[in-house]
C-alpha cells in the first residue's frame, strides 16, 4: 500500500540522488520557519521541476504570483540567465520581507523583482509598466483568484511561453462540483475557462510527494 510514509521516503531518495541543491534551500526554509511564514512552499522535487523547465524553455523572464518566502522563485532565478529577470507579486508585508532577504541572501537579488500588493492590484500596473512579455509563468498564490491570474498570464505572455499553475488537485477536492471552498471553486472556474481559451494547450498531472496529493496544470501559450 502507496501512503504518505512511501511518498516521503521516495522523494528523500530522488533528491538525495538527483537535488544538491537541497541542502542550501533548506536554509530559506529554515528561515521561513523561523519567521512564522507557513509551510506551503513547493518541495525541492517540484521546486527542482521548475527550475529543469524553466532552462528548458530557456526563460528569461518569468513571472510568479504568490512569493511566501521566495523558495520557488529562488528555485526558478537561478535557472536564469545573466540578464534574466523574474517578477513575482507577493500580498503579504511580512512574507515579501523573508523572502527579500533570502533572495538576497541566494545571491539573486539582481534578478529578481518583488511586487507587493494583492495580485489583482498589482497585475494592471504590471500591464502598464511591462513592456516585454514573460516566457514562464508560475501561479500559486489564493487559489480563489486562479480565474483572474491565469488571463493576466495569458495576456502578459509571449507566444511558446510556458504556465504552470500549482495545487490544482488539493486532495482530489477538485472533483467535488458543488464545493462551497472558494478555492476549489476557483480552480474549478480556471478549468472552465481553460476548457474554452483558444489561445493556450494545457494539461494537469496528479502527484504525489512530501507534500502529500495534490497536482499541477502544465500550459503553452499557442
Ligand atoms: N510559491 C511559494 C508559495 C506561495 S504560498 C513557494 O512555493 O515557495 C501563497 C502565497 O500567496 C502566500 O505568500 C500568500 O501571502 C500569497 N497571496 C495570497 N493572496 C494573494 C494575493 N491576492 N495576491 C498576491 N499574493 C497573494
Ligand atoms: C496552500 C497553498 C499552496 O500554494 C500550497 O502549495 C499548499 C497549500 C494553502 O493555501 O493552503
Ligand atoms: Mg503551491
């Protein structure tokens, strides 16, 4: 029998054999931790994925909505060439805070770029300001909103632009048509969106790890 106990113990394997990296981000979440920030991070495996995608599609300007303490957007930067850039929109003062520190800290504070605000706020003025489109998009930020992010990611991206959009799965909740969550309701109401949008391919992928079932949307913007 697959349980939780296995996910773990699998994914310590996968990273002690294939994630070095491991070590020294332990040290973000260690912060993190030690800052109160909750632990919702991506794990190393998944962080790991997007750093492989984002070299990958050769991204030089990725996108994040929902920073925490900067452990994807650490994973993500350094996947980054000398002039890339990453932008990533962070409501929260006091997350926004740990995470400008441990980007700093990573040595990356060149590339990277925090906007603080909710996201809904910050994305029109990001409109306005930004003139190049972003290659690489990473959504996970309230999940209530992934309706809103996932145009605005359309809109600002450039054509082969890659999306992933985290936690579409939480639990298998997704599945659960009249959920009064506003979560699930709004990852349910970017599928349907999603269903009819001409102007991306998608697809989403189940997992399972150290951070227990849940999944991720995979998209190319046509
Ligand atoms: N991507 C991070 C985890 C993000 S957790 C990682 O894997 O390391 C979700 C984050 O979204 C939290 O920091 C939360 O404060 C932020 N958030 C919640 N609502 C938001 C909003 N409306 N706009 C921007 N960020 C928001
Ligand atoms: C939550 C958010 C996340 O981005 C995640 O990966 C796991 C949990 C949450 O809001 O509960
Ligand atoms: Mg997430």
């Amino acid at each position: 029998m697959s349980t939780q106990k296995t996910w773990t113990e699998v994914d310590d394997y996968f990273n002690s054999q294939l994630v070095p990296e491991k070590d020294a981000m332990n040290e973000v979440l260690k912060s993190n931790s030690e800052a109160g920030l909750p632990s919702i991070d991506v794990s190393a495996a998944q962080g790991k994925m997007l750093h492989v995608l984002a070299k990958i599609k050769g991204a030089k300007r990725i996108l994040e909505v929902g920073t925490l303490g900067g452990y994807s957007s650490i994973w993500l930067a350094s996947a980054l060439p000398k002039d890339g850039r990453l932008i990533t929109l962070e409501a929260s003062e006091k997350h926004a805070q740990a995470a400008r520190r441990n980007i700093e800290n990573a040595g990356l504070k060149e590339k990277v770029e925090i906007l603080l605000g909710p996201a809904n706020k910050t994305f029109p003025s990001l409109a306005e300001k930004e003139t190049d489109p972003f290659d690489f998009v990473f959504i996970d930020a309230d999940k209530r909103n992934n309706p809103s992010y996932i145009k605005w990611a359309i809109d600002l991206s450039a054509r082969g632009a890659c999306i992933v959009v985290d936690n579409v799965v939480r639990n298998g909740e997704v599945v659960v048509k009249d959920s009064q969550d506003p979560d699930i309701e709004g990852i349910r109401d970017m599928f349907d969106i999603l269903s009819n949008e001409p102007r991306i391919d998608s697809t989403a992928i189940q997992t399972v790890g150290s951070k227990g079932y849940d999944g991720f949307l995979l998209a190319v913007v046509k």
